[in-house]
C-alpha cells in the first residue's frame, strides 16, 4: 500500500545529499556503524496494512488469526505490534545483533519524511517502491508482490475497465496512495472518492455510494480473511491491474546499509528462515509471495 508524494516530500528529498544519510556517524561510516555504536535498530511503520503492520487490538487479532508464535513486539508508543514486516525487522535486528525499535508513524504520508529527518533507520512497512519515491529514497529487494484490484457487487453492471470508465462511475479508493493514482488516470471519466481508510473504502460499496473500489489486493484479501466486508465482492475481469513490488526504504546514499538489507533478504530466503516467517500468514498470502 504505498501513497504518492506530496510535492513538499520532493522538495525535501531532493534536499538531501549522501551527508545527510551518514549525518548521525562522525567517522563516515553510515547507518551500520550508527546501529553498532547505540546497539539498536530503528524500523518505522505505519500499521495500516495486515498482514504487513497491525498495532494495538489489530495486532492481537493478527497474531490470533495467523496463530503467530514469534515474540510479540512493542512500538515506542507502547502498543503492541505485530505482523509480516515486524517479523521480518526482528530477524535483521537479531542478525545485527541490535535491540528493535519500532517507531510508528500517524499517517502514511509520514514515513518517509521520518526517515528523512533520522528519526528511524529503515522503512518497513508494506511500502511500494515506484520510480517517484526512488527521487528521495534508495529501495531494497522486493521481497512481495501485490497489486491493484477493481471491485464490484456482484450484480453491478459493469464487467470491464472500459464500461466502468465510459459510465463516468463513481470509484471510491484510498486517499494517497497507488490506487488513488491509477483510478484518476486509467480510469479518466470517473468520479473519484478519496476516502481516509480501507474500511471506509469497503463500506462505501457496500453501501451502494459508489459502483467499485480500486484497492491493494491484500488489503481486499485482508478484509476477507477478517470478515470486515459485508457483501461479498469480485474482482473485475478477474485480474490485478498493476504489479507492485514491496521493499525496504532507506536514506540515499548509505550504500552500505542498503547492501547489507539485500544481502540479509537473500540470506534468509536461502536459509528458509523467509519463507517460515511467510508461512505464519498464509491466510493472507496463499502463493503470493
């Protein structure tokens, strides 16, 4: 999931320069050497998207319905979290040796502006990488792929793109991100609803406010696996438009972090270490990853 950036987020990013990465280490030495020095590494997220983040009652649902039976993190706030990403994080917080730190942010919109300004090392957090974010950010490996889905009631009257477009129907999607992105510009004609939340967006067509959603294929498998929609749902023309790949988030010019993530996403996955961390939410995943 995976908003666009506003244009101060631009600004901002193209501001920073390779010293801005390795602010925090004296000697040069980058982030490695940072998480070294303080024995903790910071990952910041957004728990927004299940599998990936869940905090607080969302995390103890999450770890309930994936019968989780990994350690169960805290965020800096206090609350519980619990997911794919925090999974994943506390195996590369094992691996450095480093206690986790998990900062969650207020928006989504938020993330990167927060690993801009230092206050965490990495993005975790079910992020997309697009050629856009890679302006002010470097991305990992991708380590899953999703994708956007048009959704309707079964007994709508629209079966394509095309007549979905052509009706000037109204689509709801979430505000700020990829989906937001691809129903304004392949889908030029329709009435676009920006709305705050996934659950909103479901409820929306539910209701019958508007003729279908556009929305990440996990987030739809999410709120099934969950029971969180209350008429059933299809996809139109069965597919997923767009492929997207997830990946890690880090500072420009920190070459040496940036290798030593894509060096522990292979390791893992060599090892199986990955796809046992995987397994625990195969309710949401099936083959996908």
């Amino acid at each position: 999931m995976r908003a666009s950036l506003p244009a101060l987020l631009l600004l901002l990013g193209a501001a920073m320069t390779p010293a801005t990465a390795r602010a925090e280490a004296p000697d040069g030495s980058g982030t490695l050497a940072a998480i070294a020095r303080r024995g903790v590494l910071r990952v910041g997220m957004y728990p927004s998207l299940a599998p990936f983040v869940a905090a607080g009652a969302d995390a103890d649902e999450l770890r309930r319905l994936s019968h989780a039976a990994s350690p169960l993190q805290h965020a800096t706030d206090g609350r519980a979290v619990a997911g794919f990403d925090v999974d994943l994080a506390a195996a590369a917080a094992h691996a450095l040796d480093a206690r986790l730190e998990i900062v969650l942010v207020a928006r989504f919109d938020d993330l990167l502006p927060g690993l801009a300004a230092g206050r965490y090392d990495v993005v975790m957090s079910g992020l997309t990488r697009t050629l856009a974010r890679a302006r002010t950010v470097a991305f990992s490996d991708p380590y899953f792929a999703s994708g956007l889905q048009v959704l309707t009631r079964p007994n709508a009257r629209f079966a394509t793109l095309a007549s979905l477009a052509a009706a000037h129907a109204a689509v709801a999607v979430r505000a700020g991100t990829t989906a937001e992105s691809f129903a304004r510009t392949t889908l030029a004609g329709v009435t676009v609803r920006a709305l705050a939340t996934d659950a909103a967006v479901f409820a929306a067509v539910d209701r019958g406010d508007t003729d279908a959603a556009v929305i990440d294929y996990i987030s739809a498998r999410d709120a099934e696996v969950r029971g969180r929609v209350r008429a059933p749902l299809q996809a139109l023309e069965d597919r997923r438009f767009t492929v997207e790949h997830f990946a890690f988030a880090v500072r420009q010019g920190d070459g040496d972090w940036l290798g030593w993530l894509n060096l522990m996403l292979r390791e893992s996955k060599a090892s199986g270490e990955f796809h046992a961390i995987a397994a625990r939410y195969n309710a949401w995943f099936r083959s996908e990853r």
